[in-house]
C-alpha cells in the first residue's frame, strides 16, 4: 500500500498537504530504502491511485545499468501512461497496479452483466 498524502497538524487545525510538499522523492531502481548515487530527478510526476490523482517528486535510478524509465517504474508497480505531451520512454505520469486490476475487473463484470442481459 502506497500513501501519497499525508496530513499536518498546525496549531488545533488539520492541514491537509502531500507529501511532496514535505519535501519527499520516490526513488526508484534500487530496491527499498537504497538510494542512488546519481538520481534523474523529476519533480512533476502524477500517479493515478484509489484515492484519486497525486502530484509527486520521482527519482528515477540515473546509473550505467539503470533499467528503462518504464521499467523502473514497472518495478515499483506502476504503469506509465503517455500523460499531456510525455510518451511511454519518457513518462510523466503512471497509475498502480491496483487501479489497473480494479478498473479490469469491473469491465470483466459490466462483460458478464451483458451477456446475461441479450443471452
């Protein structure tokens, strides 16, 4: 599970804010909690989840044996999407596995719902 919002708490009130606000990158390319000696840093990044659209900074492993952006990104569960004017190479947007599976499986049901329906 991924968490991409966060809330402070500012005198009795609660702020919402993300975590990019609190200065947090998502490194990715080498494996939890590694970071790498020379990230490719993107601070624009949007990642479509269950809770909604999220604005992230993203660093994507900038080493000679570093992966595709693509797969990169793969390898953290996210799918990128060719967003605005970015391109599968060089994305700047992705959504998670779990939306993925959620979204197919309701088209799986809305499938089924069909053929009961003019069967």
């Amino acid at each position: 599970m991924r968490c991409f919002h966060s809330i402070v708490v500012e005198g009795m009130a609660l702020e919402p804010t993300t975590l990019k606000e609190l200065g947090l990158h998502i490194q990715l390319g080498h494996g939890f909690l590694n970071s790498c000696p020379d990230p490719v840093e993107t601070d624009s990044f949007s990642i479509m989840d269950m809770a909604g659209i999220h604005d992230v900074s993203l660093d994507y492993c900038g080493c000679d044996t570093a992966a595709s952006r693509g797969q990169q990104l793969k390898g953290a569960r996210l799918y990128p999407v060719p967003w605005g004017g970015s391109s599968m190479i060089n994305p700047d947007a992705a959504v998670t596995f779990e939306l993925v599976r959620y979204y197919e499986e309701g088209l799986e049901e809305e499938e089924e719902e069909g053929r009961h329906r003019w069967c």
